[in-house]
C-alpha cells in the first residue's frame, strides 16, 4: 500500500498486468452454458473515435465484468471494421491517390511522401493495399484507447472485417444465400450517389431538409385541355411516362385512360390513376418520371409504364434522348440539358418552358425532406443498374412477418426499442442491396461466362468451390478457365462489386465465433447471450443480423439487445462529428479526469436514454475513485488478523450488523440492476451507500476500532470494515476497474475482477444471524409498543442523531470535535432502547460527554447542549 494514494498512471500498470496474467482470457473448454458472449460492436477503423464510443463501449464492459465476477466464462471479442467508403475515403485523402480499376497492379508501388496536387491514380490492388496498411495503424490507435478505457477484452479474439476468415464466412454466407434463392440480380431502379458514384440501401438513407420551388407545368390533354402539373423537378421532365391522380379525384376521373402531351417535348403520356396520388398537394395530378424518387418507382411498377432514362450515373443528364424523345425540335431541346448537372439542367428547363409558354406562374417557395446517403452530401438520384440483393420481407410478407416474430423473441433492453425494430420491419419498401460500387470491400463472389461475342451471361454466373474462400474474382480465376481468357470472348469476367460493408457486419456472431472454420468455437458462443449497440444502427447491423441468422439457422443470433443512448451537447443536441460539436477527443478526456472517472460518467447513462456530455459529473467520479482509494487505506491501517480473513460471525455490534444488513440490500439491488442490465441502478444504489459508509459510519466506528484487537467490540468493527470493504471494492469493479484492482491489491490475492461477485449471505450469515434481525431481542424494549423501524435500522439512526450534532456546532461555528456537555433524547421507548445499542458509537464520534433519555410519545429527536467557549 503507497504511502499516498494517487489515480495518476494506474491505467497503464494495470492494463499491463491484466494483459501478462491473462485475466480476461477466454478458456474455451467450459461448456456453452458455462459461457457469456458478447457480439461487440466493430467500429469503423478509418473514422476518429468519440466520447460516444467510450460511453456505450463502456455498458457492454460493465455487463461483461459482471457476468465475470458472477462466474461466467466471458466471450468478449474485439473486431475492426475496415472495409467499405469511409477507409477509402481515409486512405484517398491521406496519401492523395484515386483507384482506377484499368490499371495495372505496381509491386513495386510507394505512395508519394507528400499528397499531390491532384490525386493520383493507381490501380486497384494497389488502392487495397494502402487501404490494408492504413487501417492496421489505425486499429493500432484504437486499440491503446480502449486498453486505456480498461475494455476487459480477450485481445487474442480479435478480428477485422476485411481479413481472411471474416471474407471467406462472409462470401459463403452469400453463396448459401444464392443457393436458396435469397439473393439474387437484378436489373432495378436503384438510389444512387452520385459523389461515390454507387448504389445506396435504405437503411443508410438520410432525410435533409432543403429548400426548393414549385413549378407549374402546362400539359395539354388528348382533347386540347390544358393540365397544370406541380413539380420540384422540371429537370426531369424528359422523362416523364405518365399523370396520375386519385381515382376519387372528380377533377380528373373524365381524362383516366386518355393521354397528355409533354411540354416542351411533345411526347403524349397516359393519364392513370393510383390511390396514392395526393388530390390535395398542388393541383392533385402528378407527372411519373424515371425516376425522380421512390413514389416514382412503385408508380412504375405497378402502373407496368415504359421506363425513359435520364439521370447518369455521375449525376449529369445523359449524352442521348430518352425513347419517346424523337422530332428534331425534341432532340434539340434535349441536346442543350445534356451533361448538365441536375442543377443545372434544372435551371435551363426553367427557361424552356418559359419559352414555350409552358410555365405557368413564378416559381413558388417550399422546404423538402430531400433523401441523402448518410455519408454524402448530394441529393440522391434514381437510376437503372445491375445490382445484387438480398430478401429481406420489403416483398415478402410472410418473411416481414416471420422478421418481426423473431424481435419479439429477443430481449430488449430498454424495452421500448422494440418497437424501432418494427416500425422499420413493416415500412420496408424493397429488398436489401448488397452490391457497392466500391473497390476496398468484400469481393461478390461470382464470375459471368462471356458468349462468343463477349457479352456476359447473368443467368449463369460461375460460382467459386466452397474450399476455395476467401475469393477476388477481380484476381482470381474460376475453375476450368486461365487467366488468359478474362474480358475474351468465350471466356469469363468478374462480377466488379463489392458487398455491402453491413452485408458483412450484419456476421459478425459468426466471424467472432468461427462459424463454418471453428465448429467447436461456434458451439460454445452462438446464439450470443448479448449484443450491445447505438439505437440509431437498429434498422442496419441489428435488423440485418436478426435476418442473416433467421436465414442461415432460423433462429436469434443473441438472446438480449442492449442499446445505447446519444450523447447530447449542453444544447440537448446529438454530439457528431457531422454536426462539428464533438471536438472532445477520448484520450484527452481519460488523460484529464482518469478512465474510472469518464467511465462513470458514462454508467450514469441508462440503457436507450440520452445523456448530456457532462464533465461535471467525471470530476464527481474522480472524486468518489480518490475516495474509494482513501477509504480503503482507513480501513487497512489497523493492524488486526480480522481483516485478512473477516467472517460475519465475528460481526458482534449492533451497529456494525445494521450496517452490514443496509449494505446486503446494496448487494441485492445492484444485483438485479446488473441482472436487468441497469448498470445505472447498480452504480446510483453503491454509491449512495458508500458516500453515506464514509461520512457516517466510519465516523460512528472510528474510534471503536482504533482500540484493543483483543476486545470482542473491537474485532467486531474490524470484520465489518473488512467485509464492507471487500463488498464495496467488487459491487463498484465493473463500473471503475482501475481504482478497485489498486485497492484490491493492497490487501487481497488476484484480482477483483476475478473475485466472485458479492452474494447477501457474505454479510448476513446463512441464517441471516448476522442481519439487524438476528440482534438479540432482548435488548430491544417492548417491540409491540414502539418504533420497530429505529431498531431496524441503526445505522440509520446513528447517523440521524450524528448529522443532529454536527448541525449543531456548525450553526454554533465550533469544531467538530467540540466536546457535546449534554445529548438530550425524547422519543418512544423502543427507540430509545435502540440508541442505546448505538450509544457508545454515537458519543464516541460527537464528543458526547453526557446523555440524557426521556420517554415520549414522540419520533426519536435530539436536543444538543454545546460545551461553552473557553474565555
């Protein structure tokens, strides 16, 4: 024990040691029901950690500490996730490269020492090489960080999403998926971005509002009528196949199944109806456009209308006229939109159709939910490509069905997140896109046959032999082929794609288990006991999880979703990098306050609920680590054989036995919060008891147990001191690690965190012999007669009639070792009887010469007669 206890560098000593002696190894010979694992959440390598990371990686270490000291065998896996945009994006602006996939591979490639200018172009294996080293340093960084967040991972289970076990179980989950007819190709309409120039799911859509105008299109009907259509996008009026309106819309029912003609274009239109169509929103007839967004496909598809393309894939108006765009004066107005951005294009339509009289009206203000990738910053178009997906019920409806039976399977926590989980199953539109048009990812696993024409064949993709993954089609070459014949025709060509960086993650209880290349790992920890993550990613890695595992083994992938809360700025706003208010990096943090202060800080978040970024409340976990540290060295400062090896049988004072039974309630109350995963409730019910242990009892007790080791009341405050210690350093291990394995190793063997979580029976004996109720009753006078609550408790009315007398000095300004001449006490008398059990403690700590009872029908209350001021 040091001379004086200090916080400072406790998180590198320990985490060097926790890292030698293997204290959170895995030991993977224990039976599954021996086991608890963790799914634990692989952040993205290539972005910068904030504090919330630290604050909902710090829940799922609290739970897995728990679930340790209560004697389970925990699985707790570390996993990167270095593949997909944000790491080519990292790696594009670090070294000032662009992939170009017509290159050929370099071996000899240095990136240049400083970003050039411009960026330069390499090929595609070179560009995931850098991707590949990059990230390893990254992880490298992530890793110090969470070793100095005191995260109790098995460092040996590490993983990233983009190694050789994680793409092999990843395409041969794909593959299987293939096999059932559950993926599949498809040539679709698809949201798309035109930055990144890839495909976009719906589950990584971003509404943002922006604001626009409404322009009012003059149409003209099979019978010369003129026909007002309302429109934010004129641009895409070339690509307009049909009207539509309500079929309840009187004002257009007499024109259903007859045509319109474009303005500007000339191109006759049908005129449908669809109950979607909104009468009350501008004129009530709207123009269907390929595409302009996703109202616009399902019109499409059930409407069975001819699709006219437009938009590029790099967001500009295609070179040609769509089909239905043919008389010269058509395709000279077309040809001054294309290659206009859509912007652009949007403005030269406005003065078309100004010229031809077609608009009708000044352009009309409005605000609009305009869809975005989460990652980009353009508006999202909708265009036609080839892309891969997997069923996920957006079709089926026995498959969205069966997907929500299996969330009311699970175990929610908080409970309430359930139903995000089903809004987002019942609103799906469309199957998941898998596909990305992307480079540093997990190769689809396909090859296409070509015809002696070269044209691939997608109805026949050849398909890599199961023993053969990991594959990269882009490298590799399919059996019964050479190399010679890629691109050839008779030959074959890669699928160009890469997954879905969730098509992956949504694996991860399977790549951190070993399924399919460890069976007898997989056995031992899948269906994992629990999986913790943001509630904003319940519609992405949750949902997509749930699904792969209905899928593959029609069952949960996890038996408990524990789901964390944002982190709010004093504003009550989200803190994110996106938002610029999360300037506050994690290891800053730690280096100022210390790990067990900021990990407090972020315990004191429930499950699901938001909780302020709050310094304030990591000073007070300082103080209660600094506290935790001088208590522990009060309580060891006696020199005594009872408290090396305490037993409540040596428990013999009535005040140590209240206050050993108030601490067995802490125990159960923390147990069941720990059990319910309101590791809050543990810490608040702790706490609370140990602020009031240190003011109040380690008063009442202090000079008692300074006094002979030999008298019995002595000894008695030894092995409470001693137990309550031993209690309190492992109720409060999971929320501060550090500065409970320093204490704990002043005067225990091992580690706290392998020591048995407190059970009741340590503090109240197995026959509760060490409970306030097992206090002879004798001394208690006329228990029928009386207040049986002051006798219940104490410690409780110890510390009442202590905090009496130091209010009365502190108003009289002395010393708090001011002598007390008198303590006057009125009350029943069983409460009376009570104090008595207490009242050498009570004297003892407030200087109490004398004291005087009185029987009263009354609640116990003091009267403090102070020792006068010496002249």
């Amino acid at each position: 024990m040091p001379a004086k206890a200090s916080l400072e560098g406790i998180e590198q000593v320990w985490s060097r040691v926790w890292e030698q002696n293997g204290t959170y190894r895995f030991d993977r010979s224990v039976t599954r029901d021996e086991v608890y694992s963790i799914d634990t959440p692989p952040p993205t390598v290539s972005g910068a950690l904030h504090v919330g990371h630290v604050f909902s990686y710090t829940h799922a270490d609290a739970i897995a500490r728990f679930q340790r000291m209560r004697g389970k065998m925990v699985f707790y896996p570390m996993g990167w996730d270095d593949n997909g945009l944000p790491t080519e994006r990292r790696v594009q602006n670090y070294y000032g490269v662009q992939c170009d996939p017509s290159l050929p591979y370099d071996p000899g490639y240095t990136p240049p020492t400083e970003p050039p200018g411009r960026p330069q172009p390499i090929s595609r294996r070179n560009f995931v090489e850098l991707c590949r080293n990059l990230t390893k340093i990254d992880e490298q960084a992530f890793e110090a960080l969470w070793r100095h967040l005191g995260l109790s991972v098995d460092w040996s289970l590490t993983y990233a999403t983009i190694d050789d076990r994680s793409r092999a179980i990843s395409q041969r989950a794909f593959l299987r998926n293939l096999a059932r007819g559950e993926a599949y190709l498809a040539d679709a309409p698809t949201l798309w971005d035109v930055s990144f120039r890839t495909a976009v799911a719906q589950a990584e859509l971003e509404d943002r509002e922006r604001q626009g105008h409404y322009y009012r299109l003059s149409f003209t009907s099979a019978a010369g009528d003129t026909i007002h259509v309302e429109t934010t996008r004129p641009e895409l009026l070339p690509a307009c196949v049909a009207l539509v309106a309500h079929p309840d819309d009187k004002r257009y029912q007499h024109l259903f199944g007859s045509t319109a003609v474009t303005p500007v274009f000339r191109v006759p239109v049908p005129i449908k109806a669809h109950p979607l169509a909104q009468p009350d929103k501008g004129s009530g007839i709207a123009m269907i456009c390929t595409f302009g967004d996703l109202t616009d496909v399902l019109w499409w598809r059930e409407l069975a209308l001819p699709t006219r393309p437009v938009m590029g894939r790099d967001g500009r108006l295609l070179p040609e006229p769509p089909p239905g765009i043919t008389n010269a004066e058509a395709v000279a107005a077309y040809r001054t939109l294309a290659g206009l951005t859509a912007f652009s294009a949007k403005a030269k339509m406005v003065e078309l159709l100004r010229a031809s009289g077609d608009l009708a009206g000044d352009p009309q203000p409005t605000a609009q939910a305009v869809k975005f990738y989460e990652k980009g910053d353009k508006p999202l178009e909708i265009v036609t490509t080839r892309q891969w997906y997997v069923r996920n019920g957006g079709r089926n409806a026995q498959l969205r069905a069966a997907l929500i039976r299996r969330g009311r399977e699970l175990s929610w926590s908080p409970r309430f997140m359930r139903s995000r989980y089903e809004n987002w199953v019942e609103g799906l539109a469309g199957d998941w896109i898998i596909s990305r048009q992307r480079f540093f990812g997990v190769p689809i696993p396909v090859w296409y046959p070509l015809d002696d024409s070269g044209e691939p064949d997608y109805e026949r993709p050849i398909l890599p032999d199961d023993a053969a993954l990991p594959v990269d089609p882009s490298s590799d070459t399919p059996t019964g082929y050479h190399d010679s014949q890629r691109h050839q025709p008779g030959g074959f060509m890669a699928d160009p794609d890469v997954m879905d960086t969730w098509a992956t993650s949504s694996l991860t209880p399977e790549i951190a288990g070993g399924w399919t290349v460890d069976d007898d790992l997989f056995g031992r920890v899948f269906p994992m006991d629990l999986r913790p993550q943001a509630h904003e990613i319940i519609r992405t890695w949750l949902f997509a999880t749930m699904l792969r595992s209905h899928q593959e083994f029609d069952r949960l992938p996890w038996r408990t979703a524990l789901l964390s809360g944002w982190i709010l700025d004093p504003d009550r706003k989200k803190m994110s990098k996106s938002k610029g208010n999360s300037v506050v990096t994690p290891m800053s943090l730690l280096a100022e306050y210390g790990s067990d202060a900021v990990r407090y800080w972020a315990v004191s978040g429930r499950p699901g609920t938001d909780t302020a970024f709050d310094t304030g409340q990591m000073k007070i976990g300082r103080r209660l680590a600094i506290k935790i540290l001088n208590a522990t060295k009060f309580v060891l400062r006696f020199e005594s054989p009872t408290l090396r090896a305490p037993h409540v049988a040596h428990v013999t004072e009535p005040l140590d036995r209240s206050m050993l039974a108030r601490l067995a309630d802490v125990v159960a109350a923390a147990t069941t919060g720990f059990t319910q995963y309101d590791y809050t409730r543990s810490l608040e019910c702790t706490e609370h008891f140990f602020w009031s242990f240190c003011d109040d009892y380690l008063e009442l007790v202090k000079e008692r147990a300074y006094g002979n080791p030999d008298d019995p009341a002595v000894r008695s405050a030894h092995a409470a001191l001693a137990l309550a210690l031993r209690t309190l350093l492992r109720l409060f291990a999971p929320m501060l690690p550090f500065v409970t394995e320093e204490a704990w190793s002043w005067w225990q063997e091992g580690s706290v965190h392998r020591a048995s979580w407190p059970a009741r029976q340590e503090l109240v004996g197995a026959d509760g012999v060490g409970d306030v109720d097992g206090v002879d009753r004798a001394n208690r006078i006329d228990e029928t007669n009386g207040s049986d609550e002051a006798v219940e408790d104490l410690l409780g009315l110890a510390s009442g009639v202590l905090a009496a007398i130091r209010r009365a000095k502190s108003e009289a300004q002395q010393s708090m070792r001011a002598s007390v001449a008198r303590l006057t006490l009125r009350g029943r008398a069983s409460d009376l009887a009570a104090f008595a059990l207490v009242s050498r403690d009570v004297r003892a700590a407030g200087v109490v010469r004398d004291v005087d009872t009185a029987e009263a029908d009354m609640p116990l209350t003091p009267e403090i007669t102070l020792q006068p001021h010496p002249q």
